[in-house]
C-alpha cells in the first residue's frame, strides 16, 4: 500500500512533535476553555469531584488520544464516554448540540493552529501537516457523532419521563374523587409545562390499527397512548380554531370527545366519552371520526337507556299490540311524525314521504286506538322519547329530506 505523507515523517520528528504536543495539551486545554467561556459567557460548565471543569478534562483528553493514535499509527479514536456525556447533557437540558459543535470547531482550530507551529518548529513537510489537518477534521467528526448518540440517548430518556409524568398527571385529572388539591395538580402540571386550565374536555380513541401512529395533536393537548382505548385531554376546548385543530390531526381514527366541564369533573367527560365510544363499538354511533359528545346529546341519551325505553314502549305503544309488524311500524312512524311536526295531514305526509290522504287515513287510526290520552302533554313527550329511541336503534324509518 502507499504511504502516507504522515507516515513518511521520520521516527524522531514524530516522537519529537508528540512529546511537545503532550507537554502542552494541559495549557493548550486552558486556552481553548478560556477561548469557548469568552465566546459563550452563558454555558454552564459542569465539574467533576475536584472541582475540574469536565469540559477541560475532555479537551484535554481529546488532545492527548489525538497525539498518541497519530503517533504511534493508529487512526484517531475518539474517547466516546466523556464527548458522549457531554452530548446527553445537553439533551437533558433540552437544548440544541448547535452550540456543542460550535465548540468542538473552536477548539479543532485552536489546536490546529498550536500543531501547525509545533510542526513548522520541528520542520515536518508540509503535505504531511495537510493530512494531519484532515485527520482533525475527521476527529471533529467522531467528536460530534459520539455527542449525537449521547444526546439521542438523553432526548429519548427525557421524551420517556415527559410521557410518564404526563401520564401520571392524567390519571390524577380522570380521577372521581380526588384527593390531591388543585396546587398539587399544578405543581405535577409545570414538571411538563402544562398549565392547568379553567375548563376541560376528555376524549376517548378507537385505534384503527395496533401500530398506528399518535396523532399529531399540537401543543398543550395531552395525549395518552398506552392505555388499551387512548385518552385525550383538551384543556380550554371551545379555543377558537381548537376544534377543527383536532379534527385534522384525528382525521381517520374513531372515537368521541366528552363535553367541556370545569376541570374538577374531568371524569365525567370521559364517562360520557366512554359512553359514546360504546356505542361506536355497537354501530350505533358512526366510525372513522372523531365524534363530539355534544353534537350527539339525543342519541347519547336515549340509546344507553334502551332497556327503560323498551320497558316504556310497551306500555305507552301497547294500543299497538295485535297488529301487524307492518302496521305496527307505520303507524309508529306516522305517530312519531305527528308529535315532532305538531302539524296535521299535510305535514306529516311531506315528513314521511307519503300521500297526505294515506297520512289523514293513519292519523285517524291513531285516533281511534288512543283516544283523547294522546292529547296529554306527558303521554306526548314519553311517546316521543319511546319512538325516537327506536328510529335512533333503526327500528322506524328516519326523517325524510
């Protein structure tokens, strides 16, 4: 193979180089700490037991593995534990490793200049001091490429104990009867930087498949998606614009959002969350949206009471018993359109679709098997629900137009 101008210098020039380089790593470390606290007053510099800045020990330690890998053949290595720290502290801290690179180039100059005197001091040939330059730039790599793995590290620990705290913070707002106080909440609320809010809204997700990504949520809105059915917190809900924010980012999943509540009675906005979710689940609430529970006030009231409406129905419709399943249901029809419309012939036909004669004919019926009980405000509204409840369950045909 061929060899390197490097590799070419003469055994005494590097021993030569190497020790003066060595001898001087300790100053040298001194000027570059010196260099970076002038040119970024706000770093903090951490320090070990002795009260050494840890970041001179690293420059330090990066000068002499530099010296001693080109000195004795080897590529340079980078010490990865201490450049991995320094790059999983700034991820602790949630900052950018912009000013951590911005560091390391410092300091590769700083020693490059100091080097390329050593070599001119000592007459090493001038190709061999470019490929030494290359070969601190190349360090320069392996220094940034060990403080990206520790921050990756640090930003993955830290996004896990964000996810933990918030969970934590959750489960304490969903709870019926809480003990902690709103200051306890507000103090486990500004570990994550969420600010407690006056009003809430719980929601409740059907995952469309087991590997779906977490919607894109936004800011400010937590989301908790280790649960079996992922929950959602929407604090201050009717914020203009939130709505529809949501919407987008759950485009394609199910589920319900509960009605907005003050944040003591989170919990009841999610039991009405789980109610509709269930009933999403039973195909009597639509699915690929995220539905708001408000929007579906008759059907969440009527439908989970099916068993005290079909205990109603059976006494309020029993004029009906002994007809025909056909004449059953149109007449229930036609009742139920004539209660909701409080119209006569006329309005019920066009309600239903039929010829107002065929609409005069059933209401004459209707007549005929209730009697004056029908004109009862009571009987009227308990008829409505009972009939309702069955068109919401498909039992009755539904409101034309």
């Amino acid at each position: 193979m061929t060899r390197t101008a490097w590799q070419e210098v003469p055994r005494p020039k590097l021993d030569r180089f190497a020790a003066i380089a060595l001898s001087e790593a300790p100053e040298l470390a001194q000027t570059i700490l010196h260099a970076i606290r002038r040119d970024y007053p706000y770093l903090h510099l951490v320090e070990d037991e002795s009260g050494e800045p840890l970041a001179l020990v690293g420059i330090r330690r990066a000068i002499e593995g530099f010296v001693h890998n080109l000195t004795s053949g080897a590529h340079p290595r980078v010490p990865p534990e201490m450049f991995q720290e320094f790059g999983r502290g700034e991820g602790l801290e949630g900052r950018s490793l912009d000013s951590l690179q911005a560091i390391y180039r410092l300091g590769v100059r700083l020693t490059w200049r100091r080097f390329a005197e050593i070599g001119q001091q000592i007459d090493i040939a001038a190709p061999a001091m470019y490929e030494l330059a290359e070969s601190g730039f190349e360090y320069l790599d392996g220094l940034v490429e060990q403080s990206v793995r520790g921050y990756a590290e640090a930003a993955a620990r830290r996004a896990s104990e964000r996810l933990r705290l918030q969970r934590q913070l959750i489960e304490m707002l969903l709870m019926e009867h809480r003990a902690e106080s709103t200051r306890t909440l507000a103090e486990r609320a500004a570990r994550i930087g969420w600010e407690l809010p006056e009003t809430i809204a719980v929601g409740v997700l059907i995952r469309p498949a087991r590997e779906a990504v977490a919607p894109a949520v936004g800011q400010g809105i937590l989301l908790d998606m280790e649960s079996e059915q992922p929950r959602i917190v929407i604090p201050d809900p009717d914020t203009a614009g939130r709505a529809e924010t949501l919407r987008r980012a759950t485009a394609g999943w199910s589920g319900a959002i509960g009605p907005p509540v003050p944040l003591a009675s989170a919990a009841t906005s999610l039991r009405w969350a789980e109610t509709a979710v269930q009933l999403i689940k039973k195909d009597l609430l639509p699915q690929g949206e995220v539905l708001y529970c408000t929007e579906r006030t008759e059907e969440l009231v009527l439908l989970p009471a099916q068993e005290l409406t079909d205990a109603s129905a059976r006494r309020c419709l029993a004029p009906l018993d002994g007809l025909s399943p056909t004449q059953t249901r149109r007449l229930a029809e036609t009742l139920l359109a004539w209660i909701e419309t409080s119209g006569g012939a006329p309005e019920v036909a066009t309600r239903l679709g039929i010829h107002p004669q065929t609409a005069r004919y059933r209401l004459r019926q209707i007549r005929e098997l209730w009697g004056d009980a029908i004109d009862e405000p009571d009987q009227r509204f308990e008829m409505l629900l009972v009939l309702r409840s069955q068109r919401l369950r498909g039992d009755l045909a539904p409101v034309q137009g």
